[in-house]
C-alpha cells in the first residue's frame, strides 16, 4: 500500500474516534486538522443564528488550520474525515484541501454524523476547492462500525 494519511477534525471527539482507529488498522499516519481559533461550545450551537458555525457557513468563510503535515509529499492516499456539518463537510475541510497540491494523489474522504449521510458532500465541495483533488470515494461510519469495516474500506481505496 502507498504511505497514507489519515487527516481529520472532529469538534467533539467522535470522528476523532474513527480516525484514530482506521489509522491504526490501514497502518496510515494520523493528522489532526485544527483550527487556530479551536471551537468552544457556544461556537458550535446551530441553533444560535449568529454562533460562529453558522457565521463561517453562511459567509463561506475559510477557517485558519494551526500546523501542516510534514511528509506530504511521500504520501499517495489522504483520507479525509469531519463531522456532517449542514449536511456536508465543515468549511475547514473545504480550507484543508485547498491548502496542499494534491496532484496524483487519492483522497476518499470519511464522515461521522447525527443522522445525516454523506451523500453527495463530494460534488459539493467541489467547486470551492482550487486546484486538482481526485476524491476517489466517500464513506459515513458509525462509532460502533468494527475495524474490519473501516480496513476493508481503507484497503479498497489503497
Ligand atoms: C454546526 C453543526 C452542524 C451539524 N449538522 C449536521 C447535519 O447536517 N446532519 C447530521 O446528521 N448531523 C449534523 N451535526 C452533528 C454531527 O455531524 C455529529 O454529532 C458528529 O458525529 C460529530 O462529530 P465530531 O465529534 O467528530 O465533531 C452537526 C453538528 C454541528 C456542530
């Protein structure tokens, strides 16, 4: 398998969860997307028309991401994993891929949600990324999907 990242946010712990552990069954590196303002709760409280969610969702707006991942280059396939957020990836997933040259790289991204599914998030977001990112495959887990589930995904894409 080609070296592998495993990049993901997560604002309150479950998709970190998911992450950690397809990490450690594909064998990939793991990479936290933080932002530089790190989300308190009133931040992320959807039902407050003016919390920072909502302001960063209806303005579009790029949210800042704290660190880089060193060894880029020498890796073949990002996974990319994020709480749905508004039925699609939070901007700062939409900030992370436009932050790094993914030419001739794969990315699949991964998603956890409250009920939500992926869906068609990849066509999306899309548009509001420059430059080329072939997202070869999309996938909502379930916190209580096994590490077989999550290999066998990891390896159908590497
Ligand atoms: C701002 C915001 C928007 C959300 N929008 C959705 C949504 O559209 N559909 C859904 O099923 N869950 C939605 N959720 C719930 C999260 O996707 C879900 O709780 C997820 O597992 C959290 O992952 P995390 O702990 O890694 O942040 C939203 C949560 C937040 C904070």
């Amino acid at each position: 398998m080609e070296k592998a990242i495993v990049a993901y946010f997560s604002a309150s712990g479950v998709t970190a969860k998911v992450a950690e552990r397809l990490a450690r069954v594909s064998g990939a590196e793991l990479f936290e997307i933080k932002p530089e303002q790190p989300y308190t709760e009133k931040d992320l409280n959807w039902t407050n028309p003016v919390a920072r969610c909502n302001r960063e969702k209806i303005g579009r707006k790029d949210v800042p991401i704290k660190d880089r991942i060193e060894d880029f280059d020498g890796c073949g396939v990002i996974f990319v994993g994020f709480p749905i957020w508004y039925y699609s990836a939070p901007n700062i997933i939409v900030t992370f891929l436009k932050s790094y040259d993914f030419t001739g790289k794969k990315v699949a991204l991964f998603a956890t949600s409250g009920g939500s599914d992926i869906g068609r998030t990849a066509e999306k977001i899309r548009p509001l990324i420059s430059g080329s990112v072939d997202i070869v495959a999309s996938k909502l887990f379930k916190p209580a999907d096994g590490d077989d589930v999550l290999a066998e995904w990891a390896e159908s894409i590497a």
